[in-house]
C-alpha cells in the first residue's frame, strides 16, 4: 500500500505539472486584456504600460510561466489583479466554505441514497422500487439551477423561512450560518442522491443474484444480516466511485449553485475572477480544483482497499 501510494503521489506531481501549463496556457487564449478591464474607459498609455511591468505582463509568455512555478514552489500563488490581495489568503478563505458545502451537501445525500437504494433493491419492482426509481430519474433530469431556484421561492420567497442569498460565518452566528447554508447543501444533495441512488440499486440488484447471497439465505441467516454483512459491503464498490467523482466536483467548486444563492465560494471566486481577466486568481482556482479532484480519487481508491480486502495495491 505505502509503494502504491508512494507511485500515485508522483503521479500526481507530474499532473499537476501538466494541468499548470494546460490552465496557464488557456488562460492566456481567453480574449481581452487584464490591463484594459482594470482601466476601463480611463486610458492611460504610461500608466499601463507600467503595470503591465509591475505585473510582468510585458514578458514572454515561456518567461511567465516559469516565474508563476517558480513563486509556487516558494509558496506564493501571486497577487490578485482586481483585489490586489495575495491570493493564497483568498483561497484560503474560500476553500473552507465549499469545503462545508460539498460535506453538507454529501452528507445530504447519503441519507437520501442509501436508504432509498437499499428499499429499491430489496423490494424490488414493487411500488416503493417504481417510486424511488420515477424519482431518481426526475433528479438527474432536473437542472440544478432550477431546483434552487424553486427552493428560493418556496423558502425564502414564500414561507419566509430561510434567508435567499449570503453567507453568514459559523464563528459569528450559528443559527444564521446554518439557514444560510441549508438550500446550498439542500440542492446539492438532491442532485448527487440520484445518481448515486440508481448505482446503489443496480449494484445491489447484481450482487443479490450471487450465489454467496443464495447459500447465505438458505443457512437460515437473518434477510438484515445477508444485506448488511454479506451483499452490501459488495455493492459498495461502484457507489463509492460515483460519490468519490460526485465530491471531487464538489470540492471543484458547485459553481452554478454558489453563483444562484450568492455563496462566497470557490466557484463564485472563479466566475468573478474570470469576468475580471484576473490571471493569477484564476490560475490558482483552477488549479486547487483539478488537485482537490486529484486527492479525492487518491482517497477513493484507498478506500477500495478497506471495503473490500480482496484489493490489494503493490
């Protein structure tokens, strides 16, 4: 296991070299110009062209990749254009709240899974099957945006219940923090127990044909205890490769749903980053999203290993 991990850490080295030169590379084909969005109609010739130096935007492209590795292994991710912050203080700011978005939003959504998976499976073409089924089609047909916007009308719009837009950190307000955090996790988790509710279903509906599972049944065993201790850790396998992908994305970012409630996350950094041409901060974003992928597929493999101890890693 150590040598595995050993190897994929290397591996991810070397993608993450990759994935640098990728992002700094397209950044650099998007049209307009940092300088002219930061000026704006006020042209000055002198005065960009000054900070046009002072950023080093006047060198060759080679030349400022380099310089950009070269502040990354000294462990600077540069100054923002538009906020004229470092950037490693805005990531991590940033990070920790879609950190607790994705885990609220995962966690909604294995409560929802899992029971609903484990009833389609065991019951299976019956109403409840054809129920939870109807369902998780509907939720990977619904478009994101839309279902937080229907959460805004009925909650906030509505009811009066929950407050549409902002964030409210834990440190400061408890309750306010929770309700503003609600619909974001809410909306998530919706979405992610659908996909991960038929993969439950389907891989539990093939294990159960098994003839482990049938020999099981036939010693008398409890239907709760065959589920739980014989078909289950083996259907796992497939579902949590759905959720390991499910919260790499997460953790890249929810980007539509941080931009429809307002929630100062990574992805809303990203956007506001993007329409600013703000090259560090998106060179930055972009690549914290692609290594958090990078580790959750680390992890997600690992785990591999402890649901099922047949998988070994050399």
């Amino acid at each position: 296991m150590q040598r595995y991990i050993a190897r994929r850490l290397l591996t991810m080295l070397l993608l993450a070299l990759i994935i640098s030169i990728l992002v700094f590379s397209m950044i650099h084909l998007l049209p307009g110009d940092p300088i002219d969005v930061m000026f704006g109609d006020v042209r000055d010739p002198v005065a960009m062209a000054t900070i046009r130096n002072l950023y080093g935007l006047d060198q060759p492209l080679p030349l400022q990749y380099l310089t950009w590795v070269n502040n990354l292994l000294h462990g600077s991710l540069g100054l923002s254009f538009r906020l004229h912050l470092p950037v490693s203080d805005l990531i991590m700011e940033r990070f920790p709240r879609t950190l607790m978005l994705a885990v609220g939003g995962m966690l909604i959504s294995l409560l929802i899974a899992f029971p609903a998976g484990i009833l389609a499976a065991r019951r299976y073409n019956s109403w409840a099957d054809v129920a939870i089924s109807a369902a998780s089609l509907v939720g990977l047909s619904m478009p994101g945006f839309w279902l937080a916007l229907l959460l805004v009308i009925v909650f906030a719009v509505r009811l009066h219940w929950l407050p549409p837009t902002g964030y409210v950190p834990p440190w400061e307000n408890a309750g306010e923090w929770l309700r503003t955090i609600v619909m974001p996790c809410v909306t998530l988790g919706a979405i992610m127990a659908a996909s991960t509710t038929r993969m439950l279903r389907s891989s539990l509906l093939e294990v159960l044909k098994q003839e482990y599972v049938t020999v099981a049944n036939s010693k008398g065993l409890a239907d709760r205890r065959v589920l739980l201790r014989h078909a289950l850790p083996n259907a796992l396998i497939p579902t949590i490769t759905v959720i390991g992908i499910q919260l790499g994305q997460l953790l890249g970012g929810a980007i539509v749903i941080e931009r429809v409630f307002a929630y100062p996350g990574m992805g809303l950094l990203l956007i506001n980053a993007i329409s600013e041409r703000d090259y560090p901060l998106i060179q930055a974003t972009i690549l914290v999203f692609a290594l958090s992928f990078i580790i959750v597929n680390l992890l997600t493999d690992i785990a591999y290993a402890f649901i099922d101890p047949r998988i070994r890693y050399e």
